[in-house]
C-alpha cells in the first residue's frame, strides 16, 4: 500500500491532490509540523530533514513535494498528466522549477505571516516583500496563460496541477486573483476538477 506522510495545509496538499487525480490508492498519514509528528524518530527514519511530504511505496521511499509528484505522473498517469514531446516536457519542466524556486517559499512565507503568526507579531515588511515577489511572477504566470486554457501543451498536467496547489497558499492568505484574470479563471478550472471539487481543503 501506497503511504503518503502529510497534512493540510502543508506541501503534503500538492500530492494528495495529484494521488486523487491519479485515483490512486494511498494510505493518508496525518504527519505535519504542528503537533511534532514530523519529528518523531519513526519519521525522521525516512524524511531525516522532518520535513513533509514523505512518499512510500513498499521497499522504495521518496521526499520532496515536486520528486513525488512527477514520479506519480510519470509512472502511473499512464500519460494522463505528462506529455510526450520532448518540447512541451521541457516546458513543463519549466513551469515546475518556476514554481518551485520563484513561488512556492514566498507564498508559505505569507500563509504563515497571515494565517499562522499571530497579529501582534506578524511583518509588515515581510508580507510587502513577499506581495511584491508574488505579483511580478503572478503577472509572468497570467501572461502564459494569456489564450491558453493550461500551461503546457493544451492539456491539464503535473505543473498545472501542482502550481494550483500551491496558490491556494495564496488564498488562504486572504487573497483572490482579481489583478490576473487570466491565473484566476484557470485557478478555477484547475479546482473544479472532480479529483479537487470533492475535498473540502
């Protein structure tokens, strides 16, 4: 049986979200941060960072949230969410690592700045500085959307997928998508999908 370590709203949300579209039978482990589950020796056993997600799957274990994701649809999407053309994979690539290295901290940053730090404590400066990071790639994201239904190769993929997963940081952050609408109606599109319309996180 597949296990997957994670808890809303951690990065463990990004491959829950692709298991269930995969429909995929996992084992869900309420393993999070908040209550010291992450760092209990059973669990630093296969995450050492006590960071989560963690992926297993009999003798074979796997960390990091996009790792996981792309071995999930590489592997068992049977071409549902990859593509075949060495150029649009590569394009999916991209919209990847631009999620990765240009988004993904700046939106936790602000989801724990918002949501999480209480108000007395919280960073006006550090929540400016994370809106203004966000806006410049929110605006790069809304111009490949521009025309397009999806990122990558006219067909809902990983890094679509992932990327709407990771924006809901952003929502839950108290913020909507009205300055980009092009990001906002495929956010919606992308969230509508049954395999997400059916959770309540």
């Amino acid at each position: 049986m597949r296990k997957i370590h994670g808890v809303y709203p951690t990065r463990g949300n990004y491959v829950i979200w692709m298991a269930d579209e995969l429909g995929l039978d996992y084992e869900s482990l309420k393993t999070g941060p908040f209550d010291g589950s992450s760092r209990t020796p059973e669990y630093l056993a296969i995450n050492p960072s006590g960071k989560v997600p963690a992926y297993q799957e009999e003798d074979f274990s796997l960390t990091e949230s996009y790792a996981i994701n792309v071995y999930l649809a590489k592997n068992y999407g049977d071409g549902k969410l990859w593509v075949d053309n060495p150029q649009d994979e590569a394009h999916l690539f991209q919209w990847l690592f631009f999620a990765a290295s240009e988004m993904d901290k700046t939106l936790v940053t602000l989801a724990l700045q918002k949501t999480f730090v209480p108000e007395d404590k919280r960073s006006d400066k550090v929540i400016a500085d994370c809106l203004k990071t966000l806006d410049m790639n929110l605006k790069i994201l809304d111009g490949r959307l521009q025309g397009r239904d999806y990122l990558v190769a006219d067909k809902f993929t990983a890094a679509d997928l992932t990327l709407a997963a990771m924006l809901k940081y952003y929502e839950m952050s108290g913020y909507d998508f009205k300055d980009y609408p092009n990001v906002a109606t495929w956010y919606d599109r992308c969230n509508a999908r049954p395999s997400r319309s059916q959770k309540k996180s």
